[in-house]
DNA sequence: TATGTTTTGAGAATAATTTAACAAATCATC
DNA sequence: GATGATTTGTTAAATTATTCTCAAAACATA
C-alpha cells in the first residue's frame, strides 16, 4: 500500500539497499527473496518488505524480487537519475578530497561550480570544477539552477553562507561543518556530516562495549 | 534511574548535547533548564531529561542544570576525556584531509600513526604523523595499544583490510568506505560514515517536499 | 520562615517502529 | 492440470521511542 508521508527511518535505510542492489546486479544475481536479501544484509526479511510497500508493489509472490528491477525502481526513488545540481563552498582540504574522489555522477549530481574565499584558489579548477570568489555567488546563482550546496567551510561562517543562500532560493543542503543549521522554511533541508559526532559515538560503544 | 542498556538512538543524541553544551559554556552561560535547551536545540524538555536520566541525576529541582557540570558529564558518557589511540588506514586525499582538519585531540583520540601501501607517502608525515608502509602494521599493533582504526581505503580491500585488523585484536572501526563492515565478534564496532547514503537521502528529500 | 514559582526525575500514556502471522498469488514438478 | 512449496503485501501484535503529567524538591522573595 503505497504511503503518502514516508518516515525517515524508511528513507535512511533506502540507500543501503540500492547498495546492495548494485552488488547483487555485479554478482550476476538475477533475482532474490526479502528473506536472503534480509539474510546478507542483517535484517528481517518482514522490514524489508514492509519498508518497499511504502513505495509500491515491487515484488511477485512465490518469485520474490527480479534484482535489476528493483535497483531501478530504488535508484529512482532516491533520484539517481535526477539531474541534481550542486555546487561546493569552501575548497580546503576536504572540499578538495570531496571533489577528486566523491562518485557525485553515480548519484545524479553534477558539480558546476566551486566557491571560495581565498585568493590562492579562486581561479584555479579542481578536478574540472572551476573555483570562483565568494563575491561572485550571488550572480552565479541568478544565472544557474543550484538544488543543493555542499558545505565545507568553517564552523564560524556556516549558519550565515546558509543564511545568504536560503535567500537566493537554495533548499539543499549538504553539511559538513559541525554545527546545527536551521532555517525557518521547512522546506530547506539540511544533510550533516557529523563527523567528531560519529567519532563520540564509536568512542562511547568501544568504551561501553 | 540510571538505565544498564542505553538505546541507540539516546547515544547518537549525546554528542550534539555536548556541542550546544560548549556552546553555551562559551557565551558565558551557567544554567539552563531542560525547557531552555529543548528551545535551543529544537526538542523537547521531556526528551533531554528522559536522555540525561538513563546516566544518572545531573539536575536540581527548581534549578535545572548546571551548564559546566553536564557538559563534563556528557563529555565523560562520551569519553571525550580517555586517551584513545588511533590509527589511519590509507592516505589518501580523504585521509589527509581528516589528518590535517579533524580535532581529533578535542575528541579524546590521539592520532599515532597511518599506514598506505603507496610509497610515494610512505616515509613521509602528514600533521606530524607518521606513515609506514602497510608490511609494518602487524609489528605496530603488536607493539602500540590501538584502540580505532579509520579506514580511508578503497572499497574493494575495506572488509580484508578490517580482517586483518580485527584478527589483531582492534575493535573499533571508524569506516569512511562506502560498505557496510561485520563481524562475527559482536564486540568489534564499526561506525560509519557513508557520504553516498547521506547525499541521496537529502536527494530525495529535496524531491518529495 | 512562609509562600508561590520553577524545575527535575519518574511513571503513565501515546506514538512510532519493527516483527510476526497469514491469506492470496505464483512457481515448480509430477 | 493438480499439488506442495515459496513468497509477497498487508494486517495485527509486540516492541521501542517519545511525550505528557505530576509529586517532590529546590529556589526566590518577601
């Protein structure tokens, strides 16, 4: 039964499984059940189906699931075969790390622009991105369409770029700085990267084990 | 009531406690009642009082909290004050990013060695760490307390890579490839970081808002 | 010291998520 | 084509997480 408003806990889950998907698709599997599929991804075959059955019916009874198929009708959900527009602000050491190595293609975004405040790199081009000043984002966003900007600048600076960008109309956001955005559109979304976040919590589970 | 197994999803709360907690150690702040920071952070009083009690009794009545006192609490729950050790596995541009960026210290970590099977990197030090040849990790685990090793390695040598560690008695894996790790000892911990995952859930968030 | 206000921690109630159960549909084989 | 084995999607039950409520404790002020 397809649903109107899906939890969260479903979409977090949706990647995982179009991971899965594409590995299975690599190893020739043509089709799978929810139970061997919940077998090798550690879950129970009933979340599987249950979390699916938000979306459509993707499966035949007595069958399971045909493999390629269901990859697709994930990978769409999830938009890979958008074409999501993104630009970078901030390119230090992991904007740049960002740029040479992220698969951005494979999740149906393409990077357009870089921005940053140093002269040292305005100019230049990674990886085939060009980076431009800071002073030129207003102009560049009345000229481009931008669904999402990635964050990898300073903590100090985050909520005010955000601040700036939410009124040029962005309402994605991919955040790497460690702190908390906010806006009060609820339609600007916020993605963090927590990182000293996920280390805490590893540090708490080692300790606590 | 100070609670003997604490959910999962309590724990991954912690760490932003912790940082609005700094936060308002910094701005000068003395105080606070559960109904104030729920405002700050956007929760409810119930949820930050219901967290802070499955550790123990960190407030007064008619008082709320002291803000100095639960941040050093929380920072303790969380270990920000052990002396962890840790390791890098692959010195790559993301490696080297976290090497040169992350706060590691401030997180009760200190970064003691990498290891990478390039030899262009091998020999050299980045932010004063050390990076050894991938031969030499058998003999400096042997040797040196390893308490996470992040793994900043491609995805294809992720689980062989962890196997190994893990046959050298490491449990805890802080995982930046984008697989999910296992093993059979339920108390090796993996936390991970999966960008990809990240970015398309905000894809589809943006999508269906 | 008495009085009204604030605020916690705990237990109860509600909401959300996950798991179990099962009828209906398909498959595989004789 | 009939029969038994699979497997789905859905509904129900169980579990987990969050929010509400309130007595008890501490504060603030007179």
């Amino acid at each position: 039964m397809k649903k109107e408003n899906i939890s969260d806990a479903v979409i977090r889950r949706l990647p995982r499984y179009y991971r899965q998907l594409t590995d299975l698709c690599a190893r020739g599997v043509v089709r799978i059940s929810s139970h061997s599929l919940g077998q090798e991804m550690n879950i129970t075959a009933s979340q599987i189906r249950q979390d699916f059955s938000c979306f459509g019916e993707f499966g035949q009874q007595g069958y399971g699931y045909n493999v390629e198929e269901l990859r697709a009708e994930i990978g769409h959900i999830l938009g890979v075969d958008n074409d999501h527009h993104l630009i970078m602000i901030g390119v230090g050491n992991l904007g740049r790390a960002l740029l040479r190595n992220f698969p951005f293609s494979q999740t149906g975004f393409s990077v357009d622009a870089a921005f940053d405040v140093s002269t040292a790199v305005v100019g230049s081009s990674v990886n085939g991105v060009p980076v431009y000043a800071m002073e030129e984002l207003e102009s560049y966003i009345e000229k481009h369409s931008v669904d999402v900007v990635v964050l990898t600048i300073p903590q100090s600076v985050a909520q005010d770029t955000a601040n700036r960008l939410i009124e040029l109309g962005v309402h994605g956001f991919w955040n790497f700085t460690n702190v908390e955005l906010s806006s009060s559109n609820p339609d600007v979304k916020f993605e963090n990267i927590h990182f000293a976040d996920s280390l805490l919590t590893l540090s708490y589970r080692i300790a606590n084990r």
